[in-house]
C-alpha cells in the first residue's frame, strides 16, 4: 500500500531537540486550536488496575499538516520490579489526505517529554516578564530538567530556585543546573520558596493536594503548572487562582477534566475567567499586561502538539535518510 518510515528513541534524539524550530513547531498548533479548526478528541484513557497499569491515546488532526499522529502512552508502574521502564509507548502517524500509513515512531515516551518542555517554554515565552531570569522549580526529575533548559530558548535565565519533596533530589537538580548549565542554583525548604517577585515557577509533580497557594505568590510572578494531567491530580490551590491576574490554559475542556481548573471549579471558581493559550498568542485574549501582572499557565498536553513534533520528526527523518523503511 505504501512506504513505512519505521524511527526508534535513538533515530529520535539525533533528530529532534530542544531547539528554535521545534519551539516554533508547539508554539503553532495553540491559536489552531483555539480556533476550532481540525480535530482533536477527548483523551482515552484505559485503566489496567490489575497490573497497576494505564493506556493513554491521544490523537489530533491539523490543517496544513501532513501527517495525523496517533499517541499511545502506557504507564505500567510495577515495571521497574521486572527490570522494565514504568513509561513507554509510540505514536503511529497517518497521511493526512489518505489515512494510510505513513509512520511509526517507538519513541518510549522521549517526543511527550519534548513537547511537554517545548509547552512550558511557549507558555513563558507569551506570559512571563521579557526580563525574568530566576526560575523556580517544584519537583527534580526529569521533567522538572527539560522544562529549565527549554525555557532558557525564550528567557534569559540565570538563577533557580528548586524544591522537591526529597531534599538529596533537590540538592542533585541544583548541582546539575549549576555544572551543566552554568547558572546559580540553590535547594529551599519549601516549595513556596522557590517564587521570586517577576520570576517565572514551573511545578512538575504528580502531587494530588495543592503544593502552592496564593501567599506564595508575588508581583510578576508567572507560573506554568505541568503535573495535572489526570483525574484527581493538583499542585494549585483554587485561591491562587483567584489570586492571579490571569489564568491560562492550553485546553478548556481538558482541564476542566484533568487539569487544575477540576478542582478549582468544584471550589466555584468562574470558568470564564480562564482563557486558552492559543487565544493569547493570536491576539484575541489579553495575556500579561504589566510588569506586576501574575499569570498562571495549566499545560495538560495535547494531541495536536503530539502531531506537530512528529510530523517535524518524519521531515526530518525523510530529509536525512534516517530510520527503516518498510514496504506494505
């Protein structure tokens, strides 16, 4: 029927990175989004309580793209005890005009964490103070990495402030930021700590109760919470939200279900005070207007960030050579 580009992890990272197209590729599928153009269904999600696992698939078709992206995430959390990764999965891209397929990439989850970088960098990029320079991270792994080196393609960052429930995690995360990036980094005792008046807070943990609230906040401040992606999940209190100036997000309809707004709403907080991301980078909804501004970001991903990187993955890929191809 066709040709096949077949990419595996180590294909990917020679590939695709943390850099300037890949920004602008995540950055274009927002304002698409937001204006009701293409498709993207709700998340499935199937849950494996037997084996302590669970199926994602997330899928997004977009105009002017060549390729549908179709991502099918597990996370099967005893795995580690078997030797195996907790997270995996691929994503299996379409042609756009016929629906035949075009490719499969066996990326083990390392296009999500890109994305997801790229997401927090574009949130910055829109909403936080053009002069912020100190971070704050709450949490230490890898996310809570990807997320401070992306951000350093939009923002000139010189400083972080990290705090992570495990404070040896904390201190590790600072050394690295310091040996390998070169800025000033320093753990705090307390997650609000890590906020600075015009910085920029990205959280990135799995935390179900929230972990900032709004005495943590203060004047500039932008905040870009990463970890709510699932029922039950929070790091933001619902009078923090109140609090901020402006409350983002990169889908209405998603975190009303998996995002901050769930809890926040059931607290009665107003839904039509939350704008979407897309809407701020078109123009048609105010982002930060000042310098004192705080604005908050909920980043739930997308499937349409899915299709974008992996259909910047495929050019490339096509462009070099790289990859197998199979005849079907």
């Amino acid at each position: 029927m066709g040709d096949v580009t077949v990419l595996v992890e180590a294909d990917l990272r020679d590939l695709i990175g943390l850099g300037a197209d890949e920004l602008a590729a995540i950055d274009a599928v927002y304002p698409i989004v937001s204006r009701g153009e293409g498709s993207m269904p709700p998340i499935m999600s199937l849950d494996v309580a037997a084996h302590h696992g669970e199926v994602d698939v997330k899928a997004a078709y977009l105009p002017g793209y060549d390729g549908i992206a179709v991502k099918v995430s597990a996370g099967f959390f005893d795995n580690p005890s078997r030797g195996l990764p907790s997270l995996g999965g691929l994503m299996i891209v379409l042609d756009a005009t016929t629906g035949v397929p075009a490719a499969a990439l066996f990326d083990n989850g390392y296009l999500t964490d890109l994305r997801t970088a790229l997401a927090g960098a574009v949130a910055a990029r829109h909403l936080a103070r053009p002069d912020a320079s100190v971070v704050g991270v709450v949490g230490a792994g890898l996310q809570a990495r990807l997320q401070l080196e992306a951000l350093r393609l939009v923002r000139p960052v010189t400083s972080v402030r990290v705090w992570a429930r495990r404070p040896d995690a904390a201190a590790g995360y600072a050394a690295w930021a310091a040996e390998d990036l070169g800025v000033d980094a320093v753990a705090v005792s307390t997650p609000a700590d890590v906020v600075t008046a015009g910085g920029i807070v990205v959280t990135t943990t799995p935390a179900t109760e929230p972990l900032l609230d709004e005495t943590s906040l203060r004047p500039g401040v932008h905040v870009t919470a990463i970890g709510a992606d699932a029922p039950g999940k929070r790091e933001l209190s619902t009078g923090l939200l109140r609090a901020a100036d402006r409350v983002v997000v990169d889908r209405r309809n998603q975190s009303l279900t998996l995002g901050e707004l769930r809890a926040a709403v059931a607290d009665g907080f107003d839904v039509a005070a939350a704008i979407e991301l897309g809407e701020v980078i078109a123009g048609t909804a105010p982002g930060r207007t000042g310098p004192d501004d705080v604005t908050v970001c909920d980043l739930t991903g997308t499937g349409a960030q899915d299709t974008a990187i992996a259909a910047l993955a495929v050019s490339r890929a096509r462009q070099v050579g790289r990859g197998t191809v199979i005849a079907t």
